[in-house]
C-alpha cells in the first residue's frame, strides 16, 4: 500500500520536475487546444485504488490487467461525465484536474461528485470487490507546459495543490473521498461532510484542515455575485422611482445628490443607465465621470477624461485644432483665464504664467473653473451628471466633487455617485442629499432577470434553478445565465446548471473568476489570447493600441474582439482602426490578467510598452504614469522608476501634489529591486527631494515623512559626494526643524548649510545659505549675526536670477525675506527707522513681483514691527491686508494672526478681548511651535495691565519653559 502512494507521490513530482516514464492521451478534444502554459484556478484529484498489491498476489497477471483497466475505466468515465481531465494512468492512480483545459464555473463540485461517482462506480466493479480512495484540493497552479519528448511529452502542473490532493489520498480511508478546505470553501453546504480536524502531512509546514465528503446534502447553498453593463432591469422599480422624484425636484432648480452604494455587481451603474432613459426624451445635458483604480493618483482623471470625450480629441487633432474643440465646448462667457487652466488642464498651451497666482489659488481658480462650466450647462437646460466607482476617486477629484455637491444645491442638476460599501462619503445627512444602498433581488425577480436575458432558450425549471443559484445578485444573474445559453450550443444545458456552490465563505472575486474564465475557455484559444492582451493594456483600450501587440492579421484579430463584444465580455464603441474596447467589468479584466504567466505578462507589457513609446508619444508625454505602469509590468524598474519620477513632477507643477506623493513612492518601490550601486542612490535623492516638496507642500513644514525624506535624501547625497544635494537636502531639515520649532537644530543645520556653501561657486546656493542664517540668528536671540548675514544675503540676491528660489526653499523670496526679517533684526539692534525702513520695502518689493506668500509675510511681520513701535493702528492695517490676501488666495498663516491681533487689542485697552485672541491663538497648532514663546509674552501683558497677575506670571513662566523647550530666544527680553 505504502509503494502505490509512494509511486503517486512520485508522479506529482515527475510533473513539475522532469519527464515521466508513461504517458496517456488527453481524455478531452479540448486538450489540444490548450499547450501554452497558465495560471489557472484548478481543482486536482488523486484516485488511488485500495489493496492493489495484495490483490496482485492473489490473481493472474492478465486478471489483474483488466481489474485495473475496469477501474481507470470507471475512474475516467466519471471524471468525463463531469468535465474533468484524466492528466495521467499511473498504474492503480489517477491524476485527474478540473479547470484545465477547459474552465466551468463549478469545477470544485464537479470533482467532488465526479469522485463519489467514481467511488461508487468502483464498488459495483466485479467479480472481485474493489474500494478506492481520493483526495481533492483546489488552489492556483501553474499548468499546461509540455515537458519531456516525443511519445514522453505531457502537461506539467506545478504549485501546492497537487501535493495537497495526493497527501489527503492518502489520509482518507477505503471508500471516503477528503477535500482540503481550499475546497470545502467553495463547495459550502452541497454536500454533508464530517469535519477531521487538522492534520500534520508530510511537506506542509502547518496542519491542514481536511474533511470527509459523505454525500450529497439536501440543503444546497447558493453563490453570491457580481453584475455589470446593459441587462434587463428587473426589481428596481422603487429605486428608480426615487430617482425620478429626485429629478423632478432638480429641474425646477433644487438641486439634487443621490449616493448609490452597493457591493459589486448589485447594479449601481445600470440604475444610473436606467434613470438615463426615463428622461431620454427629457431636455437635458447627460454628464457621466468615471472613476479608475489605475488613475487614483492621477489628478482630475474623470474630469480630464469627460473633457476629452466631450470635445471629441482625436489623436491627429493638431493642438491648434484641440483648443478650437475647448473653446466650442466650453459657454461662451467662459473667462480667458478660466479658458488657460482648462487648456492646461488638458496639457494644452496656455497663458497661466501670466496670471500671477499663487499655488493654492491657482487651484481653487481651476476648480471653480470646472464648477463653473457645471453651472453654464445648467443655464441652458437641466443637467445629469454621474460620477461612478467614487471608491477609486482620486484626492484632487474628490475635494471638486465636495465641491460640486455643495454647489448643485441651487443649480438644476441632478447628481448621482456611485460606489462600493469601503468607501465612507461625507456628505450624508445634508437636506439636498439622499443615500440609495441598493439590496439584492428576490427570487422572483432573479427569474424574472434570467428569463429576459435567455428569451425562449431555456425552460421554466432551468430558469428557477438559476434564480436559487443566484441569491438575487444580479451580475450572477446575468453570467450565469449566458453560461448556460451558451453551453447549450454545445452540450446538455442541464450540466451547466447542476447545483452551484455555496459562497458563504468565499470572496466574490474567485467566483466570477470560475465563471469568466469559462467562457473565455469557450470562445477558444484565439478570443481568450485577445482578452489577455487587453487585460494586460487597461480597462479601456483602443484598436490601435491592441492592433501591433496581438500581431495577428486583420481580419483574425477583429473577430476575435467581435466575439468577446458578442459574448458580452468587451463593450465597443466605434469602428476599427478608432474603436474603443471597454471591459464589462474591471473583474472581467482581473479574470483574463490573472490567467497570464508571470513572464508571459512581462512579455506582454514589454510591448505595450514598446508601442506606446513608438506610436503614443504625446499619450505618454501627457500621462507618464501609464508608461510607468507598463514598465513596472515588463520588470524594466529603471525606467518605470525615470517615468514615475516624471509622472510625480508633472503632478507636482499641476499642483496637485497628493497624487506626486503617489508617483514618487510607486518609484521608491520600485527601485528598491534594482542593484545597489551609485546610480539608483542617486536617483533615489533626487525621488526623496522631490517627495519631500510636496510633503512640506501638502502636509506643511512640520511633515515627519518630509524630515525623514529630506534625512535619507543627505545621508545618500553625502555618501555620493554631491554637494549640490547635500545642500537641497540639508536645508529641508532646516525648513522642517524650523517649522516645528526646534531653533538649536536650526543653528547646527544653518551653520552646515554655510559651511557646503564656503567654496561654492553658486550664488543661488550662498544666498540660501545665508538665507536660513539670519533667519536663525534671529530666531536665536542673536541680532548682530543674523544682520550680517542679512546684509550678505542682500548683497548677492538678484530678483531675476533668484526669483525661483519661492519654488524651491521655504516658498517665498529671499529678497523679499531678507528686508521682513531683516526689519526685526535692525528693531532688535536699536535702528528703529531703517526697521520701518525694511519693512515697508519688504512689502512694497512684494507687490512688486507678485508673489502672495512673500506678501503674506512681510504684511505679518511688518504688523509685529509697528506693535513693537507703538503703533497699533499700523499694525492692524497691515494685519487686515495679510487677512484678506489669505483669504482671497488661499494660503496659510506663517504667523499666528490671534497673537497679531491680541497685542494690538492689549494696546487700545481692551484687555479681555485681547487676552481671549491671545488664548485661542495660542491652543491653534501654530500656536503650539516656534512662536509660542512670543504669543506667550504678549498674553503676559495683556494679563498685567488687566491686573491679573497671577495668571500673568505663570503666562512668563510657560513662556520661559518654551523658549528652553524651542530654543527661541527672539523675545527673551519681553520676559525680563
């Protein structure tokens, strides 16, 4: 007994290793069809006849021949009837795989009854009394390579699970059949098992759970599913009535948000399709949006994308011809700067140099831009705006569409989002807003749903049996009830509807995978290699694009994506060479990617690649990222890491840093797989600065991850000797350290800083060295220092040649800067004129050229020069205008106002107002940094002259604490 299990353990590995002694014919005509190898979804048995040796000892030879040729008769015949593939005869075993070649949606069911079949075919066997066992185990293989030679050739199967199913063969005992849980999941409560517990086999590092099958169970579970595209609808009459009401109520200009949600393949898309052709007759403009997972950190793709279709850009449009195509799209009232940033937008030439505004304005100025282009629809006639599978949203698409929810309430527009339960939206709640969580159908609606969609091809039994197997999800519904049509064609429709299994413990994706995968199976070998290939481009591609990839000739290639629109698994829109594929469903996609080998996707996206860089160029100028992302695939990291790099810059000059921060770590990622030598560090300094930015950008000086991008970016630039970086890098963690208020850090990092700048030839470099000095000395207490190398910064700037440097260090101008703080320094030393002096350059220099931050803050702190002086109304005058330009652009405070505006309060007497201002600023998070120590001082005095002096003493003490805590020296004698 122990030398047959031997001998089919084995076997197993002679399939992943090398070639066998023996060999059998495929027991399918399917076989020959499938001789690329796959990764496939298959469920293995091992058939292993009980006693054979003892029985060899006890009858003749030629006896024995046909005993064991009874049994692999019985064996291969119920392994047929239900599907199956008999891979190999190994003398009393059986090698048997269900979902290769040929896929079925119930492999895993097969198998189990093909082998009680086989079981109880056995035992029929005569004259001599003969008991089988088996063992089942589903998981994901590698399968369908030939190995060997000549009349030695066979399919190999490679992965844990024929290793599985051959060990529980061996754990089962005469007459049983033992499946692995990988199968019990999937078969749920079909069949009646008894629970073994787990069991320690040989090979597997941890026990595993096995289970006897007993039988047939009465109670039959049924499978949850997906659904997707255009089918009947069915059972949606309420929700669509909703709907209506819901529209009726926008045209007369209450605007109106419908949030659909719904677990995947509930409907959600096709409600919205649904709502479309009640109005269709209705005048109105018809909006649609869509949401990517490949574009979540691509900035304003839905938008982008809708533009793009709704101006109708081809790809030979001259750029000439685009802007013509804006510009008629676009309401005629649209402004000339609104016009630019949209032109922009699309990656057309544009006039937004010009329009001098600062980071955050200019993209609050797009958005609206946007917004407003909603509200000219919605002049001329009522609008339908749809936004689909906000789960995949990305982050600058997500605050337009807080936007846009907000604005939709006076506007007639209807606007319905769809997306999956994960996704929390913020907007419920609100009076404008309904929430639809869409709920499955009931069996009669389920029937209702299979009878439309297979007409008279099938009967009112089979039609019932899909509407149990379904569980009134209606994608399950729908590819269930093609499978079954279609299977008709070729065999007895009644197979494809034996009971389904139970999906109560199974994740929805493998089983629309099964189902899938099956029908690609059938549309055969060249169809199933189309869908692979598209899979491998995207969930939209062109014919274009899959035209030079498939290398197939016209004609076969074109019948290949008719069949996959026919069968439903694409939607096409257009004709060849301009057609458009989308797959039905992103699982559709998921299904024919996952079938591909590992090298044959890197093959695969090698191509596109290829192709893309060849024939895409201006696709690929536009939208690096999707280069990156084929790159990846093809294993070239280099490159993918050079595009994502370019990708994060481009996001990052559109503003819209959160999806750069994407890119940039997408390359760090990569990179870590390529060799560590010179080249990748220095290319991952230059990802790490760049990183950095947009952190400081998005997350403010007080990001740790910016600290901490900025630390590796100089411990590699010093390691490669760079000193260029070195100093970029140096002086972010002096931007970070002085952001959260750790001045002593700031002297070590400055006095670096100067001490990489001592042979520096670089002007640009000297004066930021200096730049980060004197705004140490200041904030150290040391105005005499901070003056020279103020006055030293002064001397090198040159406003043309520098005026990058907002873009670079701190984001504002160190012309600019130099005066500001420059005007402090001077206070501090006893020049209260040329203070005044500084001061009132510092602002007029930037108006001058423009730049809000650099305004922003030389308002602020010539505000804190008059307080000093003794000149509360100056200082609230300029306090206001900081206010306003804040407010008009967007920007953040670098001081804290409540600090500005409790001290002039504190001036004009009025102590209580003052001493609130005071407190409010200083429980503000800037409140909490580097300014504490003056915020403090100021609500000492206020506190004194109110005659709280208690209060006020301890307001002294707390701000001692913090100048030892920060190091902030600049208001020391305030204290004293």
């Amino acid at each position: 007994m122990v030398g047959h299990r031997r001998r089919l353990l084995d076997a197993i590995a002679a399939l992943t290793d090398e070639a066998p002694a023996a060999v059998v014919e495929p027991t399918s005509p399917d076989a020959a069809e499938s001789t690329d190898a796959e990764r496939r979804q298959v469920t293995v048995m091992f058939c292993d006849l009980v006693g054979s040796t003892a029985l060899s000892t006890r009858i003749d030879p030629e006896d024995l021949q046909e005993v064991i040729g009874g049994y692999q008769g019985a064996v291969t015949e119920a392994v047929i009837g239900f599907g199956g593939f008999v891979a190999k005869y190994m003398g009393d075993g059986v090698l048997v795989y269900f979902g290769y070649p040929r896929a079925h949606e119930d492999d895993a069911e097969r198998a189990v009854r093909a082998g009680l079949r086989a079981i109880e075919a056995i035992g029929r066997l005569g004259p001599v009394k003969l008991e089988a066992r088996i063992g089942i185990a589903s998981g994901s293989v590698v399968v369908g390579d030939l190995i060997g030679k000549g009349s030695s050739q066979e399919q190999s199967i490679i992965g844990e699970t024929p290793n599985l199913a051959a060990r529980l063969q061996a754990l089962a005992s005469p007459g049983a059949l033992v499946v692995a849980a990988s199968t019990r999941q999937q078969i749920g409560k079909l069949f009646d098992l008894e629970d073994l517990g787990r069991k320690q086999l040989a090979g597997f590092d941890e026990p595993q759970l096995a289970w006897r099958v007993l039988g047939e169970s009465p109670e039959v579970g049924r499978f949850a599913a997906l659904r997707s595209g255009r089918s009947p609808l069915v059972g949606r009459d309420e929700e669509v009535e909703l709907l209506m009401r819901r529209w009726k109520q926008a045209k007369s200009g209450e605007g109106r948000v419908v949030l659909i949600s719904g677990e995947p393949g509930i409907g959600k898309s096709r409600l919205t399709v649904a709502l479309s052709e009640c109005i269709g007759s209705e005048p109105h403009t018809r909006l649609r949006h869509f949401c990517s997972p490949h574009y979540q950190d691509s900035a304003l793709h839905p938008f982008i994308a809708q533009l793009e279709r709704a101006a109708e850009f081809t790809r030979d449009d001259t750029t000439e011809g685009k802007l013509g195509k804006l510009r008629a799209l676009l309401a005629p009232d649209t402004r000339d700067e609104d016009f630019a940033l949209l032109s922009e937008l699309l990656s057309l030439p544009s006039s937004t140099a010009d329009l001098n505004l600062s980071q955050q304005r200019k993209r609050e100025t797009l958005l609206n831009a946007l917004l407003s282009q909603l509200e000219a629809e919605s002049r001329q006639q009522p609008v339908l705006m749809v936004l689909e599978d906000a789960h995949w949203i990305d982050p600058t698409s997500r605050e337009l569409l807080d936007l846009t929810v907000d604005r939709v309430r006076q506007l007639p527009v209807l606007l319905a989002i769809t997306f999956r339960p994960e996704f929390q939206p913020p907007w419920g709640g609100r009076s404008h807003v309904t929430s639809l969580a869409l709920s499955r159908l009931g069996e009669r609606d389920g029937a209702a749903l299979a009878k439309d969609l297979a007409g008279n091809a099938l009967g009112a039994d089979v039609i019932a049996e899909i509407a149990r197997r379904t569980d009134g999800v209606p994608l399950f519904v729908e590819e269930l009830t093609k499978a079954v049509v279609e299977s008709a064609r070729q065999a007895n429709p009644g197979a494809a509807v034996t009971a389904r299994t139970s999906l109560a413990a199974l994740s929805v994706p493998v089983t629309l995978q099964a189902s899938l995968v099956a029908r690609l199976d059938r549309l055969g070998p060249t169809p199933k290699a189309v869908a692979q290939i598209g899979a491998v481009l995207g969930r939209e591609f062109g014919y274009e694009l899959i035209e030079p990839i498939a290398q197939q000739d016209e004609g076969v290639l074109q019948a290949a994506l008719d069949q996959l629109s026919d069968a439903g698994l694409l939607f096409c829109r257009g004709t060849a060479p301009h057609s458009l594929y989308l797959f039905k469903h992103a699982m559709v996609q998921d299904a024919a990617y996952g079938m591909l080998l590992r090298s044959k996707r890197q093959e695969l996206h090698a191509q596109v690649a290829a192709v893309l860089e060849k024939k895409f160029a201006d696709l690929v100028e536009r939208q690096p990222e999707l280069l990156a992302y084929h790159l990846a695939g093809a294993g070239d990291s280099a490159r993918a890491v050079a595009q994502w790099l370019k990708a994060g810059q481009y996001a990052a000059a559109r503003l819209a840093h959160v999806e750069a921060i994407g890119h940039f770590e997408r390359a760090l990622a990569a990179l870590t797989v390529l060799p560590q030598d010179q080249t990748r560090n220095r290319t991952e300094v230059e990802l790490q600065l760049a990183r950095g930015l947009s952190l400081f950008t998005v997350e403010g000086f007080i990001s740790a991850e910016a600290a901490s991008a900025y630390a590796r970016a100089r411990d590699l630039a010093e390691e490669l000797g760079n000193p260029r970086q070195q100093f970029i890098a140096v002086y972010g963690l002096w931007q970070s350290a002085n952001g959260i208020g750790m001045i002593r850090e700031c002297r070590r990092l400055s006095d670096r800083l100067l001490q990489l700048t001592v042979r520096e030839t670089d002007v640009g470099l000297r004066l930021q060295g200096h730049h980060s000095a004197w705004a140490t000395g200041l904030f150290s207490g040391e105005p005499a220092s901070a003056r020279e190398h103020c006055d030293e910064g002064c001397r090198l700037y040159d406003p043309e040649q520098h005026r990058s440097h907002s873009l670079l260090y701190g984001g504002h101008d160190p012309g600019i800067c130099a005066r500001f703080l420059g005007a402090m320094i001077y206070w501090l030393l006893g020049y209260p004129q040329q203070a005044l002096t500084l001061s009132t350059e510092a602002v007029a220099m930037a108006e001058r050229l423009a730049h809000p931050l650099s305004l922003e803050i030389a308002l602020l702190y010539g505000a804190m020069l008059h307080l000093d002086r003794g000149e509360p109304e100056s200082a609230l005058r300029r306090l206001s205008a900081a206010e306003t330009l804040v407010a008009d652009q967007r920007l953040g405070f670098i001081v804290e106002p409540h600090f500005l505006r409790g001290a002039a309060l504190t001036a004009h007497g009025e102590f209580a107002d003052a001493v609130a201002s005071l407190r409010e600023g200083l429980a503000g998070r800037l409140g909490t940094l580097r300014d504490r120590p003056y915020g403090l001082a100021r609500l000492s005095e206020a506190l004194t002259r109110q005659g709280q002096h208690e209060a006020a003493l301890a307001a002294a003490r707390e701000g001692l604490e913090a100048r030892e805590k920060t190091g902030n020296r600049q208001w020391e004698p305030e204290f004293q």
